[in-house]
C-alpha cells in the first residue's frame, strides 16, 4: 500500500483565487495527486436555477490554469469536483474547454480528460417515485412530492467517488467532475491506492477546504495530506499557518448537525472516536475514524427553482426620529404597495442592517439600532417590470412615511441611486433529499476524450 500526497489549493475554485506562493510551495513536494473542489451551495439556488456560476470565469480559468500546469509537469492526475459552483453539465462542459484551451496556449502533451455528469431530468426521479420509491427529504423536509418536482428548474444528483475512481482506472490523467461530495474527490486517489474506506474519507474531510483547516486563518492557501497506515496527516504549505490539533479538529466538525458524521453516497464516515496528534509545528495526524456501511445507497439530489424576477432599492436612514419609527416606515410603504398592486402576485422583503439585517427576530440587540440605518428593499414579481415598479414605489414609499413629530417636508431617508436596480431572478431550494440508486455510477455518465 503505497502512501499517498495530495495538495489541495482552493476549497471553493474559483470563488477567490488561490494563492500562488503556497501552491508552488506545495508542488514543489512533488504530491501524486493535485485536487480541489468547485461548488457549494452556499452561493445559494441561484446558480442552479439559472445554469450560471457565481464566481468570475477568469477566475475560474486562473485556478485551472495554475492546476494543470503544475499537474502535467510533474505527471500526476488532477481531480476537480462540482464544476463552476453547482456541476451541471454546461458547467462540467465549460471546465473541459477551459481545459482545452490552457492546454492549447501552452503547447501540452497529449494527456487524457475524464469527465462526468451530474445534472439529472424531473422525469428521471418521477419514474424513481412512480415505481414506489420514496425520495426522502433531508433536515427536516417531507418525502418528494410531485409539485415541488414541477416547480424545480433544475437538479443535481452529489457523486461519491464512484465516478472519479472509474475514470483514473480508465487512465484519466485530468477529471473534470459535476456535482460531488467534497471529500469524494480526495477519498478516491487514496482508494485507487487500496487505502480503506475510512482513511480515505477522512484524508477528504479534512481536506475539503483547504487552508480552513489551518491557523491563523487565511483562505485559498495549500494545504497537503498525507495517508499511509500511520493514519491521515494534513501540513500547512504557508509558512505562516500550521495545521494544529485545535484546527484541524474544529474542521473535522464543520457544517454538519453532528460534528461527528460525514454522510457519503454508500456510507457515512465516524469521526466519533478520532485521536489527533500535533506531529511537527505545521502537520496534524489524525487516527480513529469508522466507515459504516449503508445497507443501500442513496444519492443526494439538490434542486433549485425560479420564484420570479427581483429587483433591488436601498434607503438610508440618519435621523433619529425615523430610527425611532422605523417599523412604521416599512409598514407605511407597505401599505402604499397593497394599495397599488394589491395583496398578493408579488413578494416584497425589507433588510434593515445596523438594527436586524443579519439575524431578524433573533437579534437580541434588535431594540437598539445603530445611530444609523441601511433598509434593504427587494421586490420579486413575475416580470421584470412589475418587480422595478413595485420596488420602486415601496422603496420611495420610506421617504413619504408619516410619523409622529415630524413638522418638515424633507423626509428622514435618503437615497444613494434615484433608480432601483435589477439583480438575480429570485430563486429557492426546492429539493434537498436522498434517492436510492443501484450503484455509484447509475447517474453519472462518464466521458474519456485525448487533449493535445
């Protein structure tokens, strides 16, 4: 059983471009493998309900760029997951030509591009539910049912590392993969080197994000792992972060409900029993994790749908009197609102930041507001025009607001922009569940093309 070194430069490609001092520093450990994933769906159902990305393309290209050419000088295979944030096909089909083209510019040899596809149809899971299987919701969602598939624009099923270990058997030297577990991607180099299943995962885990596992903080920073029979080391390639006991641990129980279950298609890793054990100033060695086994695998899927057009007003308020009465305000332009465009067909949200912006109703300083405030007016509408008109009329609807001891005529809000501004469609998560497949592959068609 061969130990095995992989660097990752990016927890999210992409999002941020990574930092090249690190990543050199990194390569030039010769790892056997170079990996990063590019999706979450922190950036929220907009993404996927449009089929765009939310990060810049060029700084997408930056990062494959800098990957590829580390991969192809030291030989070693390159493994990207979730493709341009969510990992629907164009995503997956926009990395390949990414690939394509860095590949052309700098005059590489000819190497061979794996890839894979995620995105799956409404009918395909319509046909799982009509034949009596139940795709079952995820934190607290009820099982599938047919009008939240109808309103779903689009559908991501997450790979495990099926796929990825189907193509590096087959000689991929690059993949470019749709929507995957993030700790897929690194599990499967260390399961095409006969590590066990809970190594594997782990030496994912950890990896996921990169430079997080690190201290003091500073993202898109190389971090290197390493997985042998000792257990799974993770190194800090910056020479100012070290991977202590404390950070890594507290990423080992990051965004999950139990800090100590990582769930993978086929299994779920138990961090419940890990020891973690500081083995120079910048490397963690963890020990102890479980692979559990499912009697069956499920697959999750991500969904996303459009809710209508959205447009944005912003409103500045100084005076204190109108601080005061802010609630008043809002209820104030609401009121002109139902009035103009009536009850329902539209959706109108108000974000005050400096009183309750980020938390809401959980703010336990909410009866305090700063000695200023921003309101956040979004106004969502089945076209484009309505949703400019009505965010339009609440928004200047804050500076016509009567309130109590108020004698002049010049209004208490101020406007940074006269106009409204255009944003997002509005989007919502509409599938957050689990659907049984007979095997890893069984909705990730994979590709093997020659590039050079």
């Amino acid at each position: 059983m061969k130990n095995i070194r992989i660097i990752c430069p990016n927890g999210h490609l992409g999002f941020a471009p990574l930092k090249t001092e690190s990543f050199h520093a990194g390569v030039s450990e010769e790892p056997d493998f170079i990996a990063a994933d590019s999706g979450s769906d922190d950036v929220g159902p907009v993404p996927l309900a449009t089929d765009t990305s939310a990060s810049p393309k060029a700084w997408q290209e930056h990062d494959l760029e800098e990957m590829l050419l580390a991969a192809r000088k030291l030989d070693v295979p390159m493994l990207i997951g979730s493709a341009g944030d969510t990992g629907t096909n164009s995503r997956v089909d926009m990395y390949v030509d990414m690939i394509r083209s860095i590949a052309k510019r700098h005059g590489l040899k000819p190497f061979r591009l794996g890839y894979f596809y995620s995105e799956i149809d409404r009918e395909t899971v319509r046909a799982k539910m009509n034949s009596g299987e139940v795709v079952e919701g995820l934190d607290g969602r009820p099982p599938l049912c047919e009008p939240e598939l109808d309103a779903t624009e689009r559908i991501v099923a997450m790979a495990g590392a099926d796929p990825y270990l189907h193509l590096l058997r087959s000689g991929a030297d690059v993949i470019i993969g749709g929507r995957s577990s993030d700790s897929a991607i690194f599990a499967a180099a260390a399961l095409l080197h006969d590590h066990p299943d809970h190594q594997a995962f782990m030496l994912g885990k950890v990896m996921e994000c990169a430079s997080f596992c690190a201290e003091p903080y500073g993202g898109k920073e190389t971090v290197m792992g390493t997985v042998s029979p000792d257990g799974v080391d993770v190194t800090a390639m910056h020479p100012a972060q070290r991977c202590t006991v404390a950070s890594v641990a507290g990423h080992a129980m990051y965004e999950r409900a139990n800090p100590f279950y990582e769930f993978v298609a086929g299994g779920c890793l138990d961090m419940t029993n890990c020891h973690y054990e500081q083995l120079d100033e910048r490397t963690t060695r963890v020990k102890g994790s479980q692979f559990v086994p499912s009697s069956e695998i499920r697959v999750k899927l991500e969904g996303a749908g459009k809710v209508g057009e959205r447009y944005v007003g912003i409103a500045g308020i100084r005076d204190p009197n109108t601080i005061a009465h802010v609630d008043a305000v809002m209820d104030w332009a609401k009121a002109e609102v139902r009035r103009k465009f009536g009850d329902d067909g539209y959706e109108l949200h108000f974000g005050v930041y400096g009183r309750d912006g980020i938390l809401g109703a959980l703010e336990p300083l909410r009866d305090t507001p700063a000695h200023e405030l921003c309101i956040v007016v979004q106004g969502v509408a089945p076209t484009k025009s309505l949703a400019e008109e009505l965010t339009l009329t609440a928004t200047r609807q804050l500076f016509y607001a009567r309130i109590p001891n108020v004698k002049g005529t010049a209004g208490g809000v101020s406007f940074p922009f006269d106009e409204v501004m255009p944003a997002s469609p509005a989007c919502r998560w509409t599938l957050n569940h689990t659907m049984p497949v007979a095997d890893g592959l069984e909705l990730f068609p994979t590709h093997l093309i020659e590039i050079g």
